[in-house]
C-alpha cells in the first residue's frame, strides 16, 4: 500500500485563497487585518519563521508590522510594547516568536497579550476556551492538522488517536481538538513505554516529538492517518520530520510530508485568527 498524501502546500493555498477575498471584503467595509510581529534577538530560524509570516500576510491583504527588539531587551520593556500594541486600534492580532531569551518569562509575555488579540491562542483563556468547548483563538499549528484531517472527509468520531508529544503549543491542544471531534485521545510523551504498541492501535498517529524520523513502520497500523508535525534537520542537513516517511507511507492509508505538510498549514491558520480577529473588531464597532 502507498499512502495518499496530504499537501498541506496545496490545502493551505485554497485556504490562503478563501482568506484572501473575505480580507478584500473586509478591507471595504472596514480596512485590512493587520498583525503585529515581536522578534526579540538574532535566532536564525525565528528570523525564517517571522520573514514567512509577514511574507503570508503579504499574500493575503493583511498588513503587518514588524517590531524587531535586540536579545538583550529587557522584560519590562518587551511587555511594554506588547501594552502598546494591544491598546493600538489598528492591530488585531499580535504575535511574539518564540523561543524568547532566557532573561524573559515566555508566560509572562504570553499573558500580557490581549486575549482579544492572541492569535496564537496560547493564552490561559484561550487554552481554557479551547479546553472547555468555549469560542477562542486555536493554537495554529493543531488547528491546521484539524484542517488537514478535515481534508480526507473522514469522520474522526470513535477513531483512536495517538498524539506522540505533550507540548503546550501542539500535542496538549492537539488532544482537545481531537476530543472534540468525538475521538478517543491517547497521549504519549517520553516516559511512556509501549509507544510501538499504542501506534499500532491508533487509526490517527500525530508526531510531534522532534526527532528525525522518530516514527517507524512497526508502529503504524495499516491504513491509518499518519500526520508528521516535527521539523528537523536529517543526517544530510536536509529538513525532514519525526517521521521516517518513506517506510511509514508504504503502511499508512494517508501521510504528510516535510517540508510542504503541517509547517505552512501553521502559517495559514494564524492569518485565519487573524482575519477573526479583525472581523469581531468590525462586528464590535461596526456592527456587522
Ligand atoms: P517539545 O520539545 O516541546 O515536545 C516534544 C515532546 O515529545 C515532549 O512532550 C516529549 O515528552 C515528547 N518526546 C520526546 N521524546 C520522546 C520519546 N522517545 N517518545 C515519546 N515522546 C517523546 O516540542 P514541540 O514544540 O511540541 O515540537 C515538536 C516538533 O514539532 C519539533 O520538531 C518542532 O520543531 C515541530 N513543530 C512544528 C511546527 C510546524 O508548524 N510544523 C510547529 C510547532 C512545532
């Protein structure tokens, strides 16, 4: 067997297209979505992410505004900034990139931004909105695996999901996104000690671990939706993901694959938060 993939370059475009003519429409009876970016020092792959993001906002009509700040800014002026931006009625969402330097408490600058404008859905109220079945802002990158799952028509009720990964920022909200769709969810993390066993019962494995091509085929069960959230670099230097996609897919009913499957699905689930975000500002102060 040879697992259909999931592009999530293709997907992401027809969203990215989508996004585009409600921003347009939004532009003329409000104006343009507009994000705003905190990158605080010189990491290499933050400066990749953050050029990808602006670049996608580009793409799709929404402005954006780039606040670089140098590593050794300290706390109190970061979180300043963030003030700033969430009492600016130009900006919708704002996002900081993490990883921050170790002097300034990433919890701390997640919770200054306004929950009405964390469009990275980290917040506590929005992991709680998300948690208790409220409406929020959906962490992206789980948010654009649900897009992905929602892709091959398959009804996740009573499926077995395996999330490989406990992270705030995917596999803890993975799991509730999961749950929500009535699957029965199974977390797995680095202390758990039958994972090949858990995999092979799962009809949904989500690989979020961080370790090139951590997933082997003895741990997928035939047919199941393989989904490879992890970014690495290979023993070749080339990007690859936690799964070994050229074993696995001979086993798996559907995979995705890196780069081009979960990353720019990320990247187009923030400018679909937000797009909410500045279309709850125009029903707010508009009315409609
Ligand atoms: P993390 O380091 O915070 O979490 C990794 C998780 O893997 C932990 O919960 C840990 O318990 C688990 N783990 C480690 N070793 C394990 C093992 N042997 N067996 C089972 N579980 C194990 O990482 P993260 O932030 O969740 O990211 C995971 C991966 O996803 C990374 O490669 C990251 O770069 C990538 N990522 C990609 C995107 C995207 O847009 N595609 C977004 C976020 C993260």
């Amino acid at each position: 067997m040879t697992a259909k993939i999931i592009s999530g370059k293709e997907l992401s475009q027809a969203i990215k297209a989508d996004i585009n003519k409600k921003v347009n429409l939004l532009a003329k009876k409000f104006r343009a979505p507009c994000l705003a970016v905190i990158l605080v020092g010189e990491d290499l792959a933050s400066q990749v992410y953050v050029r990808n993001k602006v670049k996608a906002c580009e793409g799709c009509g929404i402005t954006s505004i780039l606040e670089k700040l140098p590593e050794e800014t300290p706390e109190e002026i970061l979180l300043e900034k963030i003030e700033q931006f969430n009492n600016d009625d130009s900006i919708d969402g704002i996002l900081v990139q993490l990883p921050l330097p170790k002097h300034i408490s990433e919890s701390k600058v997640i919770e200054q931004i306004s929950v009405k404008k964390d469009v990275d859905g980290f917040s506590l109220e929005n992991v709680g909105a998300l948690c208790t079945g409220m409406p929020g802002f959906k962490a992206c990158t789980p948010y654009g695996v649900m897009k992905m799952l929602e892709s091959t028509a398959i009804n996740l009720t009573g499926k077995h999901a395996l999330i490989i990964g406990r992270s705030n920022i995917v596999g803890k909200p993975m799991a509730l996104m999961l749950l929500e769709k009535n699957a029965t969810v199974t977390i797995a993390h680095s202390k758990t000690v039958n994972l090949a066993e858990l995999g092979r019962d799962a009809d949904i494995l989500v690989a979020a671990v961080g370790k090139a091509n951590f997933v082997k085929k003895d741990m997928v069960k035939p047919g199941a939706i393989v989904i490879d959230v992890g970014i690495n670099r290979g023993t070749d230097g080339k990007l690859c993901g936690d799964v070994d996609f050229e074993e696995v897919k001979e086993v798996a009913g559907y995979i995705t694959p890196v780069p081009g499957g979960v990353g720019p699905m990320t990247i187009t689930m923030l400018l679909q938060n937000t797009l909410e975000a500045a279309e709850l500002k125009s029903i707010k102060e508009q009315g409609n």
